[in-house]
C-alpha cells in the first residue's frame, strides 16, 4: 500500500513535469521556427493557423455524431446494453477535444533532414500549426467548456458514485463476513474482534446513511458539506496537535506519526 501511494505520487510528479517541460520547448521552438517562417506574411500564417484549427475542431464534431448514434442504430445489442446518450453529452465530447502533448510529440517526431542530407520540408510550418491548434483548443475550447456544460445544462447524474459506495459496501460487508469466520476459527482476544468489527459496522452504517442525507440522492459518499466539516475538523486536530508540540507535551517523532495519518485523512477527502 505504501509503494504504491508513494508511486503514484511519483508518478503524477512526472506527468506534471514533462507536461512542464513539453510547453517550454513550445516557448523556446517558436523563435527559431517564426525565422524559418520569415518569408511568409504574419497575416497568411496566422490565417493558416485558424483555418487549420477550425478544421480540426469540426472534423472531431462531424466525427463524434456519427461514431456515437450509427452504431447504436445499427446494433440492437448495443443500444440495450450501452443505451444512446443525451444529444447534450455527444456535443460535450465533440467540443472537449483539446490537443496537447501528444500532437506535439508527433510534430516534433519529424526529422530535420531526410536521408539525402537535405531539409525536410515543411517542418516549421507543421510545428507552427501544431503550435497554433494546440494554443487555439486549449485555451478557446478549454475556457468556453465551463460555460457549454451550463447552457447545456449538463449535471453529474452520480453514477460513478452510486457505483464506489455500493463497491465500498460490498466490501466491507466482506470484511465483516472475514472477521465473524475468524472469530469461530481462531481464539483472538475479544476486545480485539470487538474493536476491529465496530470499525467496519461503522462505515457500513455511514455508506447507508449516505443515501438517507438530505440533498444527496445519488449517495455521494463525500458531500460539499461533509468535506467542508471534515477539513476544518482536520484543521483544528493539526492545530491541536502542534499546541501540545510545542508545549512538549508530545515528542516531535508522535507529532509527525499523527501528522502523516491527517494528511493520508485528508488525501482520501480530496479524492472522494
């Protein structure tokens, strides 16, 4: 558990490095490349560029629509197992198509010379249109998505909450089905089974509880309200904590043990 909490943590580092260090080299490339594009009106490469990004976002929209409803229609199975989805939903996905790292990672794949030794041609002006639709969905696509999602009037319909708290539920109930098969096998000291179930009977009884809150019909297990009463809550440990710290009332070694198990309690909240 410990790998692999430290290796996703490593892992999301990485991706946010590269992502980092791919948009630096967008920084440092476009220089170069508007010198290899001297010869050429601002005003053509720049019409270039919107034509060429335009393209890019209607041939996902006229590629969505199909994709989503002709197979449906044609494959009853399909439709009963994977029924067709709100029109609202198809014009999200169609307009959700930002373009990033990877298109860049294509263009920059160009070699600089073919295997004749000269230059290969039409390089710059790839990579300036790479530049150009990357810049172009990212930030028109991805600052207008927020208002889309509200003229569309598109909410969560909590499916994938409904399926962690039943998934939750399942398991602890297993958990709890573990314990009671143990406590028949093995002589453990009953304190011990004591503790240990009324831990899983607790979050079994807070996973039923979820869906019986007021406002909360697709039993999210973590509600606005409950993450808000529970950071504070964490807050005032940590403050507690550091109090009794620094009126060494506890070492500095019992501080950073709680300290560890707060954060690990806050990263579940920030991931619920």
């Amino acid at each position: 558990a410990r790998t692999r909490l430290q290796a996703q943590a490593f892992w999301e580092m990485v991706a946010f490095l590269l992502n980092g260090f791919i948009f630096i080299m967008i920084g440092l490339q476009l220089p170069g490349i508007l010198r290899n594009l001297s010869h050429e009106p601002l005003s053509r490469l720049t019409t270039y560029g919107l034509l060429i990004s335009a393209t890019v976002v209607l041939v996902r929209v006229a590629w969505v629509f199909p994709a989503t409803y002709l197979p449906r229609w044609l494959s009853p199975k399909l439709r009963a197992r994977d029924p067709i989805p709100p029109w609202q939903h198809s014009v999200l996905i169609a307009w959700a198509g930002m373009r990033g790292v990877v298109s860049l990672a294509a263009a920059f794949a160009l070699p600089l010379l073919l295997p004749n030794g000269e230059r290969f041609p039409g390089r710059s002006y790839i990579l300036f249109l790479t530049f150009c639709v990357i810049l172009a969905t990212l930030v028109f696509q991805g600052l207008t998505l927020p208002v889309l999602i509200r003229k569309l009037k598109i909410q969560d319909d909590g499916s994938v909450d409904r399926e962690e708290r039943d998934a939750r539920l399942q398991a602890n109930e297993a958990a709890v089905d573990f314990i009671e098969q143990k406590a028949l096998e093995e002589h453990f000291p009953e304190e011990v089974m004591v503790r240990v179930r009324a831990e899983y009977c607790d979050r079994i009884e807070q996973l039923n509880v979820c869906c019986e809150e007021t406002g909360n019909p697709g039993g999210v297990i973590a509600t606005p309200i409950y993450q808000r009463l529970q950071r504070g809550a964490l807050q005032v440990e940590r403050r507690t904590i550091i109090a009794l710290r620094d009126s060494q009332k506890i070492s500095d070694d019992a501080l950073r043990r709680i300290q560890r198990d707060l954060d690990l309690a806050e990263a579940r909240l920030a991931g619920a």
